[in-house]
C-alpha cells in the first residue's frame, strides 16, 4: 500500500516537474488573452460608434467578432504550449465549420444579408419601406431578420436574405414626393374650364409645393371620359394628407361649377321581330 502511493506521489512529482512551468505560462496566456479580447472588444466598439456609417448593431457583431477571434488564437496558444499539434486541430475545425457552415446556411445567409443592409442603409428604423413583398415602417433592424409594423399595424417579421435579394421601395428616403392624380371629365364638358378649377383648387392648397411646380395636363381619351392628369408636389409627410383631401375637393367643386365625372354605361336595344 506504502509503495503505491510512493509511485503515486513519484508520477505526480515527475509531471509537475514535467509540465508545472507549462501550466504556469498556460495560466498566463490565458489571462492575458481574455484581457486582450475584452481590451480589443471595447476598441472595436468605440471606434464603430464613432463611425457615421456604422449601425450600432453592426457595431456589436464586429467587436464580439474580434473578441471571439483573440480567443481562439489565446486557446490555440495554450494548446501549443503542451505540444497539440495546432495545425491538425485548425485542419480539424476548419472542417467541422464547413460542415455546420453548410448545415446553416440559411441562417448565415441572413446574418449576410443583415450585414449588408447595415453597411449600405437602403432604408433605416423609422422609415416605410416595400420589401419581401410587405409593405410597412420598419420597427428593427437585426442580423437575422427585419422587423416591420403595416399599416394597420399588424407585425411583420422578414429573414433578411428576402429582402436583400429583392428590389426595395423606401418611400421615406426623400424628401418630397409626387401626388399623381387622373381626374376624367365628359366630352361635352369645357377642358379650359376644367383645368382653371383644378388650378384654383391647387393654388389653395397650402401643402402643395412651388419648386418643383404642378402639372395639369389631359393625359388620355378614354372610351367615356376625358382624363386629365394632376401632378402634385408634396412633403412626403404630407402626401396622404393631400392626396385624399385633393380628391374630395375635386369632386365637391367639380358637382358646383357644372363639370362631370362620367362612369361607364351601357345602351341596351331592343329589337322585336314582328311575324
């Protein structure tokens, strides 16, 4: 009993004498490492903040990023440190990330397209936008999917390679916005009078603006009307606002100063054969 133990304490002798400066420098890579990592994460992260172009979400993958990549190079480090042969271990985890790379590539696909979407801002929170085949004020933007609010304000979630890979309509970018109005009167009603009402309706309209001007033109005949087309410049704020109160002041006007709106209509004849 008296000698196993002596070998016991022999072998664990042996292997501190072995590898106890090893473990004392392992102890100190790793210390200094996961300093290193939290020192290079806060660096990477303030410099994105102060970066214009930079969203903050992006901000925080790239400096988790970098903290993850000090990590890994500290671990391999240590490895290297007892001897593990650090170039088979690399070989070995490049392929099982190939392999989860192609289990997950849906999911990396997103976190692509969300990083592009951040880098290049084709619309930003706050904003109402067309993409992946909705419509609505985008309520957040993440690395997987997109958050966005309809009109009628139902939640909608997007994974954000749909919208990368579609076109995408931002009606909030600019500043102004066109109001495209088609207005048909009869044919026996007067175009000149017609155009001098709309005109008139136009010029009191305060949210209308004057650089770019309006248009009044008559855009097409149609097969019962005559159709004038109405352009209208606006702050896009305003251009529901001023698309519905315009239409409603057309047609009020229009029924008090003698001009139509003809609809579609249909003369059925009659014909009886008299035997």
């Amino acid at each position: 009993m008296e000698e196993s133990a002596q070998q016991y304490m022999d072998m664990i002798v042996e292997l501190g004498t072995q590898y106890g400066l090893n473990i004392v420098f392992a102890i100190l890579i790793l210390i200094i490492g996961f300093m290193a990592a939290g020192w290079v994460r806060r660096m990477v992260l303030k410099v994105c903040k102060k970066s214009s172009t930079i969203d903050d979400t992006l901000g925080a993958f790239f400096s988790s990023l970098a903290r993850y990549v000090v990590i890994i190079f500290t671990i391999l480090a240590v490895l290297d440190r007892f001897g593990v042969e650090t170039a088979s271990l690399i070989a070995i985890l490049g392929a099982a990330s190939l392999a989860i790379g192609l289990a997950l590539q849906g999911t990396l696909s997103n976190v692509a397209a969300g990083v592009m979407l951040l880098i290049f801002r084709p619309f930003k929170v706050g904003e109402f936008v067309d993409v992946g085949g909705h419509a609505g004020t985008v309520k957040a933007l993440g690395l997987f999917v997109t958050e966005m609010a309809t009109g009628d304000n139902v939640k909608i979630i997007i994974p954000n390679s749909q919208i990368w890979g579609a076109s995408i309509k931002n009606f909030s970018a600019n500043d102004t916005r066109r109001v495209d109005l088609v207005i048909g009167i009869s044919y026996d009603d007067d175009i000149d009078h017609a155009v001098a009402q709309l005109e008139k309706l136009i010029a009191d309209e305060s949210r209308a603006l004057s650089d770019p001007g309006h248009q009044i033109f008559v855009g097409e005949l149609g097969a019962s009307s005559v159709d004038l087309g109405v352009r209208v410049w606006v702050n896009s704020g305003d251009y529901w606002g001023v698309r519905w109160d315009l239409t409603k002041a057309i047609k009020q006007h229009f029924d008090n100063n003698d001009l139509n709106f003809p609809y579609p209509q249909q003369d059925v004849h009659i014909v009886s054969n008299a035997e």
